[in-house]
C-alpha cells in the first residue's frame, strides 16, 4: 500500500472508530436490539455528505412515489389507530439489504436513543398498494399511476385497512425483513461498505 493511500486508510479509521463511540454512547437502545437480533437496519440514499454522518429526521417529508394525499390519508389512517410514527415523519428502512439497495448507497442506521418506529405485516407498503389497486380497479400499473387520487382512494383504503401495524417489539420488526419506519429527532448513519456488518458488532463491544 503506498503511503497517501495508507494515510488515508488511517485517517478513515481514526473518523470511524470516533463516530463509533458518538453512536456507543447516543444510540444505546437500537445497539441493543441489533445485538439481539444480529442484523441490523439499512437505509439507501442517493445524497449524503459523507461515508459517516449525522442526520435529522424529517418532520415534513414529502412523498417520492405517491400522491400527498393518499399520504395525508394514510397518516390520519395512522393516527386515529394511536401511532405517533407516519410516512411523514420518518425514515423508511430495512434489514434487507437488497430493499435498501434500490434506493442507492446503503447506510446502516442508528437512531438516536428516544425514536419511536412502526412496521407493519407484509413488505413495501407503496408496491404492496399499487398491486392492490391495480387488482382491484383490473388495470395497469402505468394507468393506475396517472389516476387521480380521488379515482383510487377507496381502493388504496382498503388496502391500509387490511395491513397489521405495529410500533411494539422492533426486534421482531428487523427480523421479518419488512419496512420500518423510524421517527425521532436524529440518526447516525454508517456507510455499510466502510465497515461491514461483522466489523460493526466488534466495533460496539
């Protein structure tokens, strides 16, 4: 190894190994239940500052893929059932990597200690619902994407209705693989080819 790329492999450890003990000492509640349940929760994002960084949860977020009312109604759905977490003030992630993968470079996430979550019993909830509409109104999924909401919140109800939340025992959550959503104030992210899985768990002993 030549010596500029050795000092910077060193100067990318000592970052890590300090960005390790922020998170040992802030994020001591998901550390728990990643040793738990050894895995962890990923998250792929196509903008961020850095390998390792800290972010804030959005209070405000606005929906990529669907119409902000089928979200507004599905955040009411949410509410009126007693949950605190919605798709508006979250961060989606997985145990999957795969799932986090579509969405760009993966980052294992860690929220800081005080974050509440909510998951529900099958996977993606947007695909999960555009399949049901689709079967449900017997179409396309290109024309059941130019309807207007009001043309399909019916359906995209129905849907809602028939999926189990849940927002106790994030360990069972990470197992089954499925979305999780994730509300807080903040979270630390780690991008997972800076330091793989197994590296993780040694680094947090």
């Amino acid at each position: 190894m030549r010596y500029q790329e050795l000092l910077e492999y060193n100067n990318r450890s000592i970052v890590v190994d300090k960005f390790i003990t922020t998170i040992k000492k802030n994020c001591s509640e998901i550390i728990d239940i990643y040793k738990e349940t050894n895995k962890v929760l990923y998250r792929g994002s196509r903008k961020y500052p850095s390998d390792c960084f800290k972010g804030t949860i959005r209070q405000d977020r606005r929906p990529m893929s669907t119409y902000i009312d089928i979200q507004e109604m599905i955040n009411e759905y949410l509410s009126k059932q007693g949950f605190s977490t919605n798709r508006s003030n979250c961060l989606f992630c997985s145990s999957t990597w795969s799932q986090a993968m579509i969405y760009g470079r993966v980052f294992i996430i860690f929220p800081k200690n005080g974050f509440h979550f909510l998951y529900s019993d099958k996977d993606d909830l947007f695909s999960g619902m555009c399949d049901y509409i689709c079967s449900k109104l017997h179409m396309s999924e290109t024309y059941a994407r130019a309807m207007k909401p009001d043309e399909y919140k019916q359906a995209a109800m129905e849907y809602i209705q028939q999926r189990k939340f849940s927002d106790i025992d994030l360990a069972t959550g990470i197992r089954s693989g499925d979305e999780i959503m994730i509300s807080g104030t903040e979270y630390y992210a780690i991008a997972a080819p800076v330091m793989n899985v197994k590296e993780l768990f040694n680094a947090l002993q």
